[in-house]
C-alpha cells in the first residue's frame, strides 16, 4: 500500500496512534482526546478477517462449521483478554484513577488488543497484521480445543455412565468487583467431583471440568 492509498489515520504520528490505542474512554472523559473506540472497531474487523484467511490457509480440508467455530474461540474475549495479560496491555492503559480496575477486566483487555491491532493495520498495513495473528493467536487454538475437549469428554462420560450432564455450582467468589475470583464445582449423579477457580465463571467452570475429569482418569472408571 502507497503513502497515498493508506487511510488518513496513517499519516498520523504512530507513537500517537498506538498511545490511542491504550487510552480508555474513562481516561478521555478526565482528559480529553481520543479513546481507543474507533481503533477497537476497525482491529476487530481486521484481526477477524486475518484469523479467517491463515485458518483457511491452515486447514484446507475443514469444512465451514469447523472453521467458524475455530475463528470464534479465537477472536472470542477469553482468547483476547489473555493475550493482553501476556504482553502487559492492561498495565500500559491510560486509566482514570477512579476506573483503574479496568485493567484487570476481560472486556477492557480484550477491547484494548483489537485497538492496538487496529493501530498496527494503520502504522504496517496488512501483512504485518497477518504476521501477528500467525505467532500469536493461531497458537492458542491447541489450547482452546483442548479445554473445550476436556468438556466435552466430561460431558459424554456423563451421558454414558449415568443418562445425565455434569451440574456446575458456584461455591464462592472473593476479591473486589473489579478483580473477582470465582470458584464453581461440578457435580456428577449428587456427587461433588471436582472444583475450580477462575477470573471469571466461564474459567472456573472449565478448571473444575478438568478437576473433575483428573478425578476420572485417576479413579480408572
């Protein structure tokens, strides 16, 4: 792409553009300027169609359902949120003091890594954007498959050995809103067999399924 085809955001200084891209709304509202909404809308378009095309790319042989399901659980916020922790977004995010646990939360963090995604389409063009998702993202997708098959397995189990689903209960939560740590169980035929905590319900409810298959696999049933 030519000087004089990029978008009109890419003559801007891109120290500046990357700055908007870690900058919460909270922080614009105290501050002025801009948030990171408009650079969030465009790298989700982006990283979206950049997942597609390397899955693709990937797996000629699957068909249109696997391949949705796998750019889903790839670009979900989960995925996302977890690629910020790693690389340290949520601390870098300009954050008013009052609003400061934002940083910790799946949303912001996920919302942040499309801006700064979007701020790289804008700064390196596409190529460097497929780049990213192939060292970064496409990775995860072993790691999603394998949590999701974990409950699946339970799940099936279940079904066999008993005619029901695994039941998950919440057993607790702690900390503060903005930073909570829930704790669910999951119970099979009455039986309470495994338990698990996470930052939010959907990971506390997926470690207490692999608690409770390690229980399974320890017991030989």
């Amino acid at each position: 792409m030519s000087p004089a085809d990029a978008p009109r955001d890419a003559r801007r200084d891109p120290s500046a553009l990357f700055r908007t891209a870690l900058t919460h709304s909270s922080w614009t509202h105290e501050h002025g300027g801009e948030s990171y909404d408009r650079l969030e809308f465009l790298g989700d378009a982006v990283l979206e169609l950049c997942v597609t095309e390397l899955l693709l790319e990937r797996f000629p042989d699957a068909d249109e359902g696997k391949l949705s399901s796998a750019r889903h659980r790839l670009v979900e916020a989960p995925t996302l949120a977890a690629l910020s922790r790693e690389l340290g977004l949520g601390e870098a995010m300009r954050v008013a003091p009052r609003q400061a646990g934002v940083r910790v939360q799946e949303k912001p963090l996920s919302d942040v890594w499309e801006a700064m995604f979007g701020a790289l389409y804008l700064t390196a063009g596409m190529d460097a954007c497929r780049e990213v998702v192939a060292t970064t993202v496409l990775p995860r997708l072993q790691q999603v498959e394998a949590v999701k098959a974990v409950t699946q397995r339970l799940q099936e189990w279940c079904q066999q050995r008993h005619r029901t689903v695994p039941e998950y209960v919440e057993l607790g939560r702690s900390g503060p809103e903005h930073d909570r740590t829930f704790r669910f169980g999951v119970r099979i035929g009455g039986q309470l067999l495994g338990e698990g905590t996470g930052a939010s319900i959907k990971a506390a409810r997926k470690a207490a399924a692999q608690a409770a298959w390690d229980q399974i696999e320890d017991d030989g049933a």
